[in-house]
C-alpha cells in the first residue's frame, strides 16, 4: 500500500494507505479501524483483501497515527467524508465501495452508509451507540446524560439500504454481542450475521471470518 494523503473540510492533512483495486471491476474497501493501535496493526485484516485483488484505502483518524488534530464524533465524520471524497477523485463510485468499520469505526460506516455513501457495509463488533456501551458498563451512574460523542448508530441503521454484513464475537467483553445483534434486528435486508460463540473482541479473525467476508464482497460485487 502507498501512504496517501486525505484532506478534511476543515484543513487537516491525514495520514492514510491506499491500495488501488486490481481491476476496474473490483471493488475498494474503506476500512475505518477501531480505538486502539494505529492502521499498520490492521495488517493481517487487509491482507486479504488485497490478495483478492480488492482496493483497500486504510484511514488513520486526526489523532491517530501521528496526525494532527482532536478527535471528536464531528471530527472523526469530517475525516470520513474526507475519504469518500479521495474515493471520488480516483474515480471509485459509491457502488463500487464497501465500508468496513471495526468497533469504533463501525459508527462511522454506519453513518456514511446512512448518508448513501457505499454498495455494501461491514460491521465488525458494532455498537446501538456509544452511550448504550457507557451506560451497561456504568450502570449506577447517569452516564448517558455525560457521553458527548455518541456515534448513534441505532438510529441511522435503518437509513442504510445496501447488503450488510455484522461480525461479533459472543465473548466480547469490550462492546457486548448483545449490541451487536440489537443494531442487527433493527437493519434491514439484505443482511449476514456472524455471532461467534468463541470469539471474544480482538480475535474474531481466528475464526474464519476473513473468507466469511471474501464471500460476502464477492456475493455483491
């Protein structure tokens, strides 16, 4: 991958990788990674996808990585449309795009996707919302109302009308699978679901999921 330059509407400069597909026909995977790490810890996560000829753009966040800037939810969204805007100077259509979020990204995707930003989505270790996560981990105190980036995903899902695939691990003791399957109730078809009764929040890929996911972007694309 070659390290790219994503510019926000606000003035930033991000750091991002960027993998153009192998053919005009595939499609490119924008893969917004989670809150821990930076993207070069994703690599075995685009490693296959980049083996099947997909491309992949890999956004750091402002924040993140080295770059400049705060995150915040308006931030974190601003850096998004930054990415769908490169997608669009390559020359790579909304139907050609598969959003990828991973835990904290996937409230990202969610609200690209609700924007008619993508052809297909995929949500690994997604969330209803970032307060709902607060508050099952708090609960005797009113988290909900101190949660300022809430990343409510919840209510955008319904808003996205391309295939969906959700990945969680039953063991997951970051964000809990029961999130995961309520966002997943409330999407609409067509959607996968992945619910791994071994899988904890970090080691889904241990489990199949990378030819789960090859599967379900051939299917589509």
């Amino acid at each position: 991958m070659d390290p790219v330059k994503i510019k926000t509407e606000d003035g930033l400069s991000l750091l991002a990788w960027w993998a153009k597909p192998s053919s005009v026909d595939k499609p490119v995977v924008a893969f917004f990674h989670g809150n821990g790490g930076r993207i070069g810890y994703r690599n075995f996560k685009v490693r296959p996808l980049l083996d099947n000829g997909y491309g992949v753009l890999l956004l750091a966040y402002r924040g993140y990585s080295g770059n400049t800037g705060s995150p915040t939810e308006g931030g974190l969204y601003a850096d998004a449309r930054g990415a769908m805007k490169f997608l669009e100077e390559k020359g790579i259509t909304k139907k050609r795009r598969v959003l990828y979020g991973e835990s904290l990204g996937t409230g990202i995707a969610v609200y690209l996707a609700s924007k008619g930003r993508a052809g297909a989505v995929i949500l690994e270790a997604p969330y209803t919302s970032i307060a709902d996560v607060a508050a099952s981990r708090f609960p005797i105190f009113p988290v909900r109302s101190l949660v300022r980036d809430r990343f409510d995903s919840l209510s955008r899902i319904q808003s996205i009308q391309v295939p969906l695939f959700v990945i969680h691990g039953e063991r997951d003791r970051v964000v809990g699978v029961e999130f995961g399957r309520r966002l997943f109730a409330a999407a609409n078809e067509p959607k996968e679901g992945m619910f791994i009764p071994a899988a904890g929040h970090i080691d889904l890929y241990r489990h199949g999921v990378a030819k789960r996911i090859i599967r379900f972007i051939d299917r589509h694309f």
